[in-house]
C-alpha cells in the first residue's frame, strides 16, 4: 500500500488534491517503443509470468509521463488461463476461448482461484512493484459480464449475441455463470490488495452492450459481489465500461467509489448522474491524441472545464490508449493536467464522502 501523500488516492476518495492526478489505461504498453523492445516476441501472457518483465513495463510509463498511478501490467483473462481455461491473447484481436462455454456441465471447468498458487507471478509483480514505487499501484481484474462474453462468444463479439441468448434463454446458468466469474475477480484483487496494490479497477469493456434492465437484472449483483466483496480493504475501487452512459447510476450503485466515464457523457452530466460521494475517472477521447499536441492539449482544458476544479476527479482517457499514439503526446497532457488542473473543496461542505447517499 502506498504510504505517501497521493492526489491521486485524495481524488478516489473524493478529497481536494495538490492538482488533479492523472493516469491512462493501457499506459503500461501498447503505444511505448521501450515496452515492444522489452517485450520482443513474447506473448502478453508469458510476459505476465515473468515478474522481472511485468514490473519493467509497469515502470515505464511512471517515469516516462510522471503519472499519479502505475496500472499493473496484466491483462483480464490471467486468472482464466491460470485455472486451467484454455484462452489465447491473439494479437489484433483479443481474447480467443479454445471450448466455448454453451451447458450448465461447463460450470465445472470454472474452478476457485487460489492467488498464491494460480497467479504467484502476479503476487510477486505487485510486492516488487510497490517496495519501487512512489506513486500507488492500481491492480484490476475482468468484471463478471464481460469475462462471461468472452467465453460464451469464444473471443471478441460487436454485438454479443450468444451472451444476450444465453442470459435470456437459460437465466439461472447465466447467473451461476456470473457468479463463479465473480469469486474469481474478487479472489484475484483481494489478493493483488493484500500484496500491496493501493486501488484496484474492475473493467467491465462489454457492458454497454445491455439494456438497463437486463444490466439492473443480471450483471448489477454480481459486480456487487466482487466490489462489495472488497469493502474491508482500504482500497479505492474503480469500475469502468465503455458506452455505459446509460448505466452509470447502477455502476456506482454496485459499489464503486470511482466510476469512470468514456468519452460521450459530459462530466457535468456524468456526476449528476451518480449522484454525491462518489468519484469520476475520465474522460479525454483517446482518438483525439492521434492529431498531435495541439488539438489533444484543447480537449484536455475543455475535459477540466467540465470537471470544474470540483474534488472527486481523476483525469484519464474515455477508453485506453490506442496504438499509434505518440508517446510525447502524453507527456505534454500530463503536464498540462498537473499545471492547470486544479481542485477546491466546496465551500462550507467538508469531505464530500459525508454526503454519500446509503
């Protein structure tokens, strides 16, 4: 756990910060030439297992742009393919399931996590991690929903039809589906928590695809399990989704203390929506550092207008940093965040954490 002052743990917990803090999904890779030249030909999963990679590439985007957070470098499906699941990261395409999951007898190819055993290399990134580290460390896991689509669809899917059909057709296997997918994201960040991860943040990439009532039906409970589930750590807990704007109310309702928001809902109406006390992550388009310095710097001052100095805010990009990127691109915006953002405690209110609605 990171022990220090941290803008960015003050803006989790909804605290005024020295200057807003800042950090950016897939930082950790993706568009850094030391990372494709530390990482050579090796597999995303096989560098996983290697601590004395996972932790260099975590690194590096920490000194190269002096973020608030270092994201650990992980990936979503590791706790899957270290339980036996057989999963593939296939470059251009994501996640591809060897056997998809289609009966009610695939429920025991599911089995518990055990973190020390399953995911040892992970534990012993985070602990080499954080004795380094002057920033906190983020750990994260796949939330239920989205860990589900992928096994159901066999990988990637744009609209998640046999996901949508089995939730509909079969309900109570798609929830016990759920469920299991749930104990094992939990397991896997108490255990990043306990070796020492200051925050974690539970991704739920596929979860714009629903409607509110089929989210509030059968995905709201079990992002509740894994985030309430963490309760007792001191540990901020992020959740984020892409094209969840319609769903932002459930996603802090389900237990977050930051919910992150893409880059199609205007903070403004991002915050009224989850209502007091809770935090939002976001939410500069990531499309938008594609055209260089200039235009990327106009939208991060237009994304703190939005934010307007109110504590409670972490900036960082609506979705994660595309390849292609320029890396000198995001230094200039972190060090146009941490010059010109600023956040002010409201005047006569306190800790905005004593307005939290129960």
């Amino acid at each position: 756990m990171h022990a220090g002052p941290s803008p960015f743990l003050d803006a989790c917990r909804g605290r005024p910060s020295a200057h807003v803090p800042v950090w950016f999904m897939r930082q950790a890779g993706r568009s850094l030439p030391e990372y494709r030249e530390l990482r050579g030909d090796r597999s995303i999963l096989e560098a996983v297992r290697r601590p004395e990679l996972a932790v260099e590439i975590t690194l590096q985007p920490v000194r190269r742009y002096g973020v608030d957070a270092a994201i650990l470098f992980s990936d979503i499906v590791v706790p899957l393919a270290a339980t036996g699941v057989g999963v593939e990261l296939v470059p251009g395409r994501g996640p591809v399931v060897a056997d998809r999951f289609e009966s009610r007898a695939d429920l025991a190819r599911l089995r518990p996590l055990d973190p020390e055993q399953d995911t040892g290399y992970v534990l012993d990134t985070v602990r080499a991690l954080v004795s380094v580290l002057d920033v906190p460390l983020i750990g994260f896991a796949g939330a239920p929903f989205t860990v589900a689509s992928y096994l159901v669809e066999g990988g990637p899917s744009r609209d998640l039809a046999r996901t949508k059909a089995l939730m509909h057709g079969d309900p109570s296997l798609f929830e016990a589906l759920l469920e299991r997918l749930a104990d094992l994201a939990l397991a896997s960040l108490r255990s990043q928590v306990l070796a020492g991860a200051s925050a974690v943040q539970l991704f739920d990439s596929w979860a714009g695809a629903l409607t509110r009532h089929d989210y509030e039906r059968f995905v709201l409970p079990a992002s509740r399990r894994v985030l309430e589930g963490l309760a007792d750590l001191d540990a901020p807990r992020i959740h984020f989704g892409v094209g969840t704007g319609e769903l932002l109310d459930l996603m802090a309702r389900a237990g977050a203390d930051v919910v992150g928001v893409d880059w199609r809902v205007p903070l403004g109406s991002a915050r009224e929506r989850v209502g007091p006390g809770v935090s939002l992550q976001g939410n500069l388009d990531p499309a938008v550092c594609l055209a260089g310095a200039g235009p990327a710097e106009a939208e991060a001052r237009r994304v703190l207008a939005e934010a307007e100095g109110r504590p409670g805010y972490v900036f960082n990009l609506g979705h994660g940093v595309l390849p292609g990127t320029d890396p000198d691109v995001l230094a200039r915006i972190v060090e146009l965040v941490h010059d010109e953002g600023r956040t002010d405690a409201p005047p006569g209110r306190g800790d905005p954490r004593e307005h939290r609605e129960p």
